[in-house]
C-alpha cells in the first residue's frame, strides 16, 4: 500500500535562523501521535533547511506571529500546487480569521487532538474549515523525527498558567487552564534524550497552588531517584523564588537556570499591568535573586520597556537597576501589545496602535519596535536600544560572567549563563575571552552529544 504523506513545517522566519535551542516541539508532538500505518510523516525545520519544500499530500505549520508572513508565504506557495494546508500553533489560535483567508484548514487550540480527525477527513474528503483541539496531555515525542541540529532537548511538563497578567496571550491560549502532564511520562521523554541541556518550554512551571507545587516537587524527586542527570532551564513565576523546598530539589533534578519574569521595578507599573505577584514581592527583588543563587540556580530575568504607564525617567531607572542587579542572563524587550492580550484590545479600542495593516505588520511585533502610541514617550526605540547599549557592555558582560560563578558557586551556572547570552542573544561579540569560553563549552556539549547513547 503506497503510504500518503504528512508534512510537518516549522517556518522558522529570519529571526530564527540556525537558532539551534529550541526543537520544534509542537510538531514533534503531533508527528509522534499518527497512529495510521498508511500515513508517513516527516518534519522540515526551515531555520536550518534551505531546501525546496517538498511536495506532500498534505503540509500541516505551525504558527507564530512572529514569522507568520513567511508562514502564508509557504501556504501560498502549496496552494499553487492544490495540496491542501493546515494551520496551528499560538498565532492561528489567537486569529483564526484571518489564518482561515490562507489555509484550507485552521486549527485552534491543540492541534495533537485534532489531527488524526484531520488526516481521516482528508482521506474522505470531508476536510471542514476549523477544527477545535484539546488533548489529555498523554503523549511521548519521538524523537527520531528529529534531525540532529539541536543542542537542547525541548520539553514540557505543563501548559497554560493561572495567572492573568494584561500584556500576556497565554490565558487566551489555553483557555485559562494550568495543566500538568504525568511527570512520569516527562521523565521517561527526558532519559531517551541525547542532549546534556533540556529546555522547559512550561510557560510557568511553578503555578499557583499547593496542588501544582506538589506535581513539581514529586517530578524533581522522580528525576533525582532515576538519575537522569541532566543540566535544565525552566520557566516560573515569581512566587517559586521564595520557596526553599522548590529550588533545592530543582537544584539536585539538574536545574541551572530560572527564568522569570521581573517585568519592572515599580509598584504602580505592575498593578497597572495586573502583574500582582510581582507587585507583592517588589521589595524582595534582590532577597529573591540572592536566594535562588544561594541554590546554586542562575537568574535570567525577563523585562520591559515601553509599557503604556512607562515614561524616559521609569525606564532609565529601570535599565540602571538591570545593569546593577545580580541577574546571570538579560532578557530586555519591547513592550508588544499581543493579540489575546488584554492590552491589545485596550489599544486598540484607544485607538493607539500604530502599525494595524495585518498581517503584513505582525512583521513588526518583534519585541525589538514601538508598535503602538506611548502617551509619554516619543523617542521609545532609541531609548530601548540605549538600554541594550548599556547593559551589553564588555565591562558589564565580563563581570556579570564572574558573578554568576561568584554567586551561585557553579561553573555549570557560569557557563550555561554566558553560553545562553552569547547564542540567544549574540551579547558578546566585543568581548573576546568570553567568545573563547563559550567556543570551548560548545566543543564540550558536541563531545557529550556524541558520546551519548539514545
Ligand atoms: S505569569 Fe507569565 S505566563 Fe502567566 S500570565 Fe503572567 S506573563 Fe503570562
């Protein structure tokens, strides 16, 4: 029986480019869930093949704002040769109008749930426009799918988050809930894993509650008791900075890295964007920072600048306490107002978003451009990258590779950190010896890579 094709396509758009961190976990997930012996699947990562894209019986993209012009270039480009496309991922869930203008199927919300549903009506002929997913979360990503142009292994344990910050798409995504997956099943994923680093894509690990905390705790104690020993980074909110249990099993299951969201330094600013957590903990910035070092954990910190409240004088304040604090690894954006966000629709109605002729302006919602009208600001860009001058400074990037090793009394910490700022964010071009360290450290995770056994 001659097997019919599924394409799995991660665009990749050029600011993912050879972006070698993150595998394309939502495509790994829905290829390891076809069952059907007549279907074959194969998954294209265009960060990293320049290839012509392949014919198909059928192209399923995932898609995100950030890239999603090249995401309806390919579907064009498929239409042209009448195979059908399919459309998910975040950007398709959040504007599923206007994917439905490109794609003969959009799939919102999870698309694992859906697609052998998809592929069934394909065969029969009876594709409908919109399909709603949603799934248990009882999946094991196979990752032969996989080639091998990935130095960390991606994984989840959870989706969704329970709170409800207003510059945040997340709640919309997931409907609001905070799911976990069997920490079993995630430790099993993680031990056929071939990459020292793990990266947790969980948008916020720790949660909220007693019930979501005991999840975690009895997962870092199952990969502690099966000895994984595996380096990880993960993602949480504010709150797990305070709690000692947290970070000293985090610490023994492998974790080197947190990454959590600090936003801004004002009381005011973060009751303005409903980021309550923070607002309660803004006094404790630096306790916080200072005890998960004391766990031998690295801080990448999250910021913004340009938020709707924000004026020159917050945001020079702020960047002065970025470069002065003991954070290992910066994460400096722009405020983007993101469709699903309470703060989009409230601009919008205001009428203050500047670039609204989509899609082709989602082009600009980078993260790096002013895309709205600040009432207080109106030289936004040029004092977002005045910021990223100062706080990529050698002197300051030298020091902070010191401090990290310094504080957290890990080499680990102190090279994953420097290893993260180089590639993630290119910081370190001026500064040579770090440069050296961090080719070093490569050559290193190659070595482990290859002497590891799947
Ligand atoms: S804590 Fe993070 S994931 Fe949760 S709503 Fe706020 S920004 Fe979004």
């Amino acid at each position: 029986m001659k097997k019919k094709k599924l394409l799995l396509i991660n665009p990749g758009g050029k600011d993912f480019r050879h972006n070698r961190f993150y595998e394309p976990i939502e495509l790994g997930i829905v290829a390891s869930l076809v069952t059907a012996p007549n279907w074959e699947v194969k998954i294209v990562d265009l960060r990293f093949e320049d290839t012509d894209l392949p014919e198909a019986d059928i192209v399923a993209l995932s898609s995100r704002i950030i890239d999603i012009n090249t995401t309806y270039d390919i579907i064009r480009h498929y239409k042209t040769k009448g195979i059908k496309t399919v459309i998910g991922g975040t950007h398709a869930t959040l504007c599923p109008d206007e994917a439905q203008k490109y794609a003969d199927v959009v799939v919102i919300g999870e698309a694992e749930g859906v697609l052998m549903q998809i592929l069934k009506d394909f065969e029969n002929g009876t594709l409908k426009k919109i399909y709603k997913g949603c799934t248990d979360l009882k999946y094991t990503v196979n990752r032969n799918y996989y080639k091998h142009y990935y130095k960390t292994a991606t994984l989840q344990l959870s989706r969704g988050c329970p709170l409800a910050c207003d510059f945040c798409c997340v709640g919309k995504i997931h409907n609001r809930t905070h799911r976990y997956r069997d920490f079993k099943d995630v430790v099993s994923e993680i031990k056929k894993t071939k990459q020292k680093l793990l990266f947790f894509t969980d948008e916020n690990m720790y949660g909220f509650s007693s019930k979501n905390r005991e999840t975690v705790l009895s997962f870092f104690n199952e990969m502690i008791t099966q000895k994984v020993n595996k380096h990880w980074i993960g993602m949480a909110s504010i709150n797990a900075g305070i709690d000692d249990e947290f970070l000293s099993l985090a610490r023994k299951s492998g974790c080197i890295m947190l990454l959590i969201g600090f936003e801004a330094i004002e009381e005011d600013t973060l009751t303005s964007i409903n980021k309550k957590l923070n607002a309660k903990l803004i006094h404790d910035y630096d306790r916080i920072i200072k005890n998960i070092h004391k766990h031998r954990i690295a801080v990448c910190g999250a910021f913004m600048l340009g938020l709707p409240t924000d004026n020159e004088r917050v945001i020079k304040k702020r960047t002065e306490f970025i470069v002065k604090s003991k954070i290992d690894v910066y994460f400096v954006t722009m405020f983007t107002p993101f469709p699903g966000s309470k703060l989009f629709d409230d601009l919008q109605q205001e009428n203050k978003i500047i670039y609204n002729n989509y899609p082709q302006d989602w082009d600009y919602y980078n993260q790096n451009m002013p895309v709205y009208t600040n009432d207080h600001i109106n030289n936004m860009r040029d004092l977002f990258l005045e910021c990223q001058n100062d706080i990529r400074q050698p002197k300051v990037l030298r020091k902070r590779f010191l401090m990290t090793l310094f504080e957290t009394r890990s080499l680990s910490c102190a090279l994953y950190s420097n290893y993260y700022n180089f590639n993630h964010f290119r910081a370190f071009d001026r500064v040579k010896s770090l440069r050296i360290i961090n080719n070093l450290f490569e050559r290193y995770q190659k070595w482990i890579y290859k002497k590891s056994k799947v």
